[in-house]
C-alpha cells in the first residue's frame, strides 16, 4: 500500500472534471481481444477531438507493465482455449492477420495512443492488489483509485467496459 501512496503522491495523480467532451475505456483483460478495442477506441475519440483515457484493472493492466505487452496472446474461448498449445497457435493467427491487415501490433497501438494523447491509467486496488511499484509500468501511467476514475467518469460522455 506504501508503494501505491509513493505513486500517487510522486505523479500528482488527482483527477479532475473533464474540459471537454471526453471519453474513457476500460481494459481489463491482457489478451489481444481485450486490449486492442480500448486502445482504438480511445486513438479515435481522440481524433475526434475528445479527452480519453483507458483504465487498466485486474489482468488488462499487464498490458501497461514494462516488457508485458509484447506477451499478450489471443485465448480462444470454451474447451478448446484448455488444448495445450491451443493458444499459441491461435495467437499466432491472429498476430498474422493483425499483421496482413496492416494492424499495428500492440506495442506500436500503444505507442500511437501515447502519440495522440490517450491517457493510461492504472487501477491503484490492482496495482496493490500484484504488489507493484511506480518501476513496474511503462512510462507515463497514471495510477488512480476506483474513487478517482468514477469521478473523473460522472463528466466524460462516454465510459465503456470492454
């Protein structure tokens, strides 16, 4: 818990209301169907002229940890995702088509919201919760509470779990 404090205080973390139409995403999930769609969601409220942020909870924030976000993989959902193997190969397929649509992979749509002015935000309960430190994310994330993200939440225009 002393650690979260550290990075609250250090990053003067206290949101405030949005100033603007603004828009927020939750990830919460660390595959690429749990990653992808907030990030492009946010990338495109952004080119639409709107404030937006993605808040990363439970497993979705793995993807903002340091060397994370190139190990996140596509589950296959039902009984197959339990085949051994099954998830690697599916990942695989995915990463190919992502790659033959012309896609960014997720570490360059990451650095694209960055780019655009998308907010990363981590869940400070998740955050204690895996007992991490300030050192363990990417550059330029946020660590708010649940209280902080639902206040910031009541001004934005938009607020989608994904």
């Amino acid at each position: 818990m002393e650690a979260s404090k550290e990075m609250m205080e250090k990053k003067g973390t206290q949101p405030g209301p949005a100033q603007k139409e603004a828009a927020t995403f939750i990830c919460a999930r660390d595959t690429l169907d749990g990653v992808y769609p907030p990030l492009l969601l946010a990338i495109n409220a952004k080119r639409q002229g709107m404030d937006a942020a993605v808040f990363f909870t439970f497993m979705g924030l793995n993807a903002i940890r340091k060397g994370w976000a190139k190990k996140i993989k596509f589950q296959v959902p039902g009984f197959l995702g339990a085949i051994p193997g099954m998830s690697s190969m599916a990942t695989g397929m995915m990463k190919k088509k992502i790659e033959n649509a012309g896609i960014p992979d997720i570490e360059d749509m990451m650095d694209m919201a960055k780019a655009e002015g998308v907010k990363f935000i981590g869940c400070q309960m998740t955050v204690d919760m895996m007992e991490l430190g300030s050192d363990d994310f990417i550059e330029d994330v946020e660590i708010w509470t649940a209280e902080d993200y639902m206040k910031y939440a009541k001004t934005c225009k938009i607020n989608m779990f994904i």
